[in-house]
C-alpha cells in the first residue's frame, strides 16, 4: 500500500471516535483506510458502499449495519478520482458510484482521501463514469451523446466499461459508461443534465458533497476545507 494513500487514510482515522457509525467507500485508498481501521481497535460500525468492502470489512472484524431511515451516518470516509479546489470531486473508478453517492449523502460528514495525484485544477482528464440502466442501454447513450453535444462537449468518447466476458455489472446489476471529456466547464450543470436523462442511475460527479479532502503526501496529509 502507497505511503500517500495511507498518510491520507491515516488523517481521517484521527476523525474516528468510538461509537460512530461510519460510511465505508471503496477503492485502494478505502481499503488502507479499513485495515488502519480496524487495527485501531476502534468501536464503530460500518455501511459499506459495495460487496467487496463489505467482505474486506467482515475479514477485518469491523461491524456493520444495513442502514434503514433511522440510521444515522455521522462520518463517511472514501477516495476520489479527481478533486477540484471547490471540493467536487469526480468518483466511480471502481464502479461504485451509486452506493458511495447515497452514503456520502446521508452523511453528517463526508471525509475524502486521496493521494495528492488526485488533486486538479479542473475536473475532466479522468474519464466520467455514469452508471446506466441495462435496459435499452443504446438508446441512453445515444441520449447522451445528443445532451453532451448541447452542453459542448461534442467530441467526447463514450465507452460501455468492459469486463472480462463482456462488460462491468456494478452491484446494482447495471453498466457503466465512462466519458472522456476532457475538460469540464460547469461540472454542476454537466451533473444536472446527465442526471435528467431516463436510464442514467447516477454519475460519478460528486457536486458539493465533500468536508474535507485529506490529500496524501510522503510528509503526511494536505487538508482541504
Ligand atoms: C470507487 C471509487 C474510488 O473511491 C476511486 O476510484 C478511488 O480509488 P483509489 O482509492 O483506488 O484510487 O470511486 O468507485
């Protein structure tokens, strides 16, 4: 495990106290944080944002909990694919999305680490994942395409994200079609328009969700407020 993503995993275990329900992201960074985590002996439960945290947190011996409408998530931790000096982030590299947004969400706070490779002037250069309904999928893309063209980004490439045998199930059984764009001008309204777009689940833009990002570095974590 990189010394940059444990830095940064380590600065938000420091949010860690006993008894705190906590949202468990998934990805590299997620999984450093989860095994510092559960070495710390703290006593907390966790909702995971995907099967393979769930399994890694079970191995680990930390608890969990289905989350229902009483439940309360005072601290959500998790990594990015891209973060913006506003805070928004791009996520969804690891196809998971939907369950981190719904997490990150209904959190009282949401704590992103990221090694500081992850840090950017503007959103973009990672590819955009957007999570589609199977159903009719070609007719969402071609829905997207007609929606990107209006927002200026024309030239964008979409491509269904493979996998072997065929193409990537998230955990909710759907796809996910990663967008290069480039360059994003209005990440809110990109956001706002994708989502309006019957058969899109959601997308990997997280708009004005995050805290506090603790970016990894070798001397320790950067903190972004
Ligand atoms: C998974 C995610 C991950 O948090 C994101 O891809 C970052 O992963 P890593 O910590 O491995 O760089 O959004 O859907």
């Amino acid at each position: 495990m990189s010394t940059l993503k444990e830095n940064a995993a380590r600065a938000a275990l420091a949010e860690v106290e006993d008894g705190m329900t906590l949202g468990l992201g998934s990805g590299s960074t997620s999984e450093a944080f989860l095994r510092l985590l559960a070495a710390s002996g703290r006593d907390v439960q966790g909702v995971p944002t995907s099967d393979e945290v769930s399994g890694l947190a079970t191995e680990l011996g930390i608890p969990l909990t289905v989350p229902d409408e009483a439940t309360v998530i005072d601290l959500a931790v998790d990594g990015a694919d891209e973060a913006d000096p506003r805070g928004d982030l791009i996520k969804g590299g690891g196809a998971a999305l939907l369950r981190e947004k719904i997490v990150a969400s209904a959190a009282r706070r949401f704590v992103v680490i990221a090694d500081a490779s992850k840090r950017v002037g503007q959103l973009g250069a990672f590819p955009l994942p957007v999570e589609v309904e199977r159903f009719a999928w070609g007719l969402t893309v071609r829905r997207m395409r007609e929606v990107l063209a209006e927002h200026g980004y024309a030239e964008a490439e979409l491509t269904l994200r493979p996998a072997q045998g065929g193409f990537r199930l998230t955990d909710g059984g759907n796809y996910i079609v990663d967008l290069r764009l480039g360059r994003i001008t209005d990440a809110a309204a990109l956001d706002r328009a994708l989502t309006m777009i019957p058969g899109v689940v959601g997308t990997g833009l997280f708009i004005g969700v995050a805290d506090t990002i603790y970016f990894g570095t070798e001397a320790g974590a950067e903190r972004q407020d």
